[in-house]
C-alpha cells in the first residue's frame, strides 16, 4: 500500500529509539544522540568503523525528520525526503563526535552526538507538504467481493473505486480482503486503518450472481448482476460519513468476464456517490494553531505527539517548527473552540501540560 513515510523510517528508528535530542546554541540546530549497529568486519575494520558512525548520523537525521512528518504524508513524499535529506545526511550534520563504539556479538555499535541543522529539515519537508500532491487525503481502501458463494480475490471492486476517486483530493491505499464479520463489526478494520496513518476507511461489500435467462430465449451471452455497498467511516472517531450503493449487470460470452463486469460497473456507481460527503468531512474540521513550550527533547516531542494521536478529535497535525525547546504545531480537529480544543487535552494530560495562553488565534501550552 501507499505507506506513510514513518513506515520509510521506522527500522532507522528502532535502532536510535535510545537516542535524544537537546537544544545547541541558538540558529544552529539541535544536538541528537543516536546509535546504530552495522556487521563486524575484521579484515577493514577502519571502513567498518566509518560504516558505523555515517549509519549512526543517517539515524540523527532520521530522527528529526521523523518529528515533522504528518500522518497524510503520502510515500510520494516519502521518496522526496528520502532524495533530498535522508541520502544526503552529510549536509544536514554541522559537526558530530563518537561517544562509544565497540564489538557487540556479530555487530559494531556506534553511539554518537551530532548536532542536526533541524530547521533545515523542518523547510524542506513542509515545503513538499505544500506541493500539490502532498494535500492528499489517505483513506484505506478495503472490500469483500464475492461471485455466488465464491469468494474473488481479483480485487476489481478496489480498481472501480480508484477509477471512481482517481480525481478526488484522495491517497486511496490498498487495504485488506474482508469478511463477513468485518462487514457487519467494522471496528477492527478501522482500528487498522488508523494505525496505518488513514483518515477514512472505504469498506466496500459486492456480490454478483448469473441472470437466469427467460424460458424459451437464447443467447450466446451470459448475463451477471452486481450488488454494491460501500460505506467511508472516519478511523478517528468510528463515524459513518459516507454511503453508495448500486445494482448494475455485465454481459460477456465468459461467464467470468460477465461477473467482472458487473462488479467493476455497480462498484464504480457507487463510489462515485462518496466524493462529495467525504470531501465534506474532510472541510468539517478546524484548524488550530497550538505551540508547546519546554519540550526539551525529542522523546519528550514524540510523546506529545502520542497524546495528539490518541485524541479521536484530532484528524490530523502537523509540526511546523520546533526550535529552542518551543514546538509550534498547527491540528486539524473536529472541534469549536481554541478553548475546547486545550480542554479536552488538559482533561485527559493534565500532568503534562500547564495553560500559558488561550486566545482565538493561538493556544499555548508548557510541558511539564
């Protein structure tokens, strides 16, 4: 499927997933601590050593560019930040020094210090959010598509809907083959959804059956109709926001070329009845701007944006800048007020978090 650029960067990051970040002196960047292991190698143990520290600074990289991506990043994007910071971790490092190295079983560990050009990464990668492919919308597309009592794995119904969308403001992600449970009890199939950084999730259910053909006629033709259901529910607060529906034939001297017909016509009606409603939701949340003071590091950053994941209003967000320990992030979020918005987050984390500020434009919060 079209993954999120955090799936790109999920193995880098397990490997510095003890690494921190600290402020450096002010319009530098940010000091990092990062690890990583590449294989011992006894016979050119100064290239392994070298292998060792640039996997270690790619890891510092990684790790802040980890901080600015926003779950609708789509991996064309991925591939953007891949060419222009990730393979190029040498011009994002303004200075770095090994603090421990040594043999570890089969592997050489690296850990060190680097101070990464952090608002250098931040401007190229809001820069290709602002770029017309990366406004994008990810939904999950997910089906079950049966011919009579026959379960078909030809996916057509997930290719009429992406013919459907393919103009929509929509990633439309490849999802899973459903069953009937997931049908009528779609929560585990949302809950995925959302872990797999989708703002919707299509659940589409199509059945075609042969047309019995009238008594005394024949053809050459066979004849098959289609029932089609497709429903969009948002991942993050399980709401049905969009339904077609559609009953359409296909006729071919091909049985199954007839059934796929039929499928891929009554499928393409219906999921073009869900553009409208969607985009609709989509345009439903507000926009707040919300700058929290004395992050300090990045697993302190990281947490906060945990607890932004974790509350079902928020849709999405994104961090905007993050420099001197201040974080500014704008969130989009199913909810009227500046005030509501802190509320609801002091609620539920009121250990984490003090007011500084509310006003209509703005929300600031201090990290305790």
């Amino acid at each position: 499927m079209k993954k999120s650029i955090l799936c790109l960067l999920a193995a880098a990051v397990i490997c510095s997933a003890c690494g921190g970040l600290r402020v450096g002196p002010k319009g530098e960047g940010e000091y990092v601590y990062a690890e990583s292991l590449v294989p011992y190698d006894e016979n050119n143990l100064k290239q392994m050593k070298k292998d060792g520290e640039l996997a270690a600074q790619r890891a510092a990289v990684e790790q802040v560019a980890g901080v600015f991506i926003s779950s609708a990043t789509t991996v064309d994007q991925a591939q953007l930040v891949e060419d222009k910071i990730t393979s190029k971790t040498a011009g994002f490092i303004r200075r770095s020094h090994v603090q421990k190295a040594y043999r570890k079983g089969d592997q050489w560990y690296t850990r060190l210090k680097a101070m990464v050009l952090v608002k250098d990464i931040g401007d190229i990668i809001k820069q290709s959010e602002s770029d017309a492919f990366a406004k994008k919308t990810t939904i999950l597309v997910t089906s079950r598509e049966m011919n009579g009592e026959d379960i078909s794995l030809r996916q057509d119904c997930k290719q009429a809907i992406y013919r459907a969308l393919k103009n929509q403001p929509f990633a439309l992600v490849n999802g899973d083959n459903l069953s009937q449970n997931n049908i009528e009890e779609p929560t585990s199939v949302i809950d995925k959804a959302r872990t797999e950084g989708a703002r919707f999730v299509i659940v589409a259910d199509v059945e075609t059956n042969p047309l019995i053909a009238l008594a005394g006629t024949t053809s050459p033709f066979k004849t098959y109709r289609a029932r089609a259901n497709i429903r969009t529910y948002s991942t993050n607060n399980y709401a049905l926001v969009a339904e077609g529906a559609q009953q359409l034939s296909g006729l071919d001297p091909l049985p199954d070329i007839a059934a796929q017909k039929s499928i891929s016509a009554a499928c393409e009606a219906a999921a073009k009845q869900l553009a409208e409603p969607v985009n609709a939701a989509i345009n439903s949340a507000k926009t707040f701007n919300l700058t929290v003071k004395d992050v300090n590091t990045i697993e302190r950053l990281k947490q906060i944006q945990t607890i932004f994941k974790d509350l079902r209003e928020i849709e999405d967000f994104n961090l905007v800048r993050y420099a001197n320990s201040s974080a500014q992030f704008e969130i989009s979020a199913n909810i009227a007020t500046p005030e509501e918005l802190a509320a609801k987050i002091i609620r539920k984390y009121n250990v984490n978090f003090t007011v500084v500020t509310i006003t209509p434009s703005a929300i600031v919060l201090s990290f305790n």
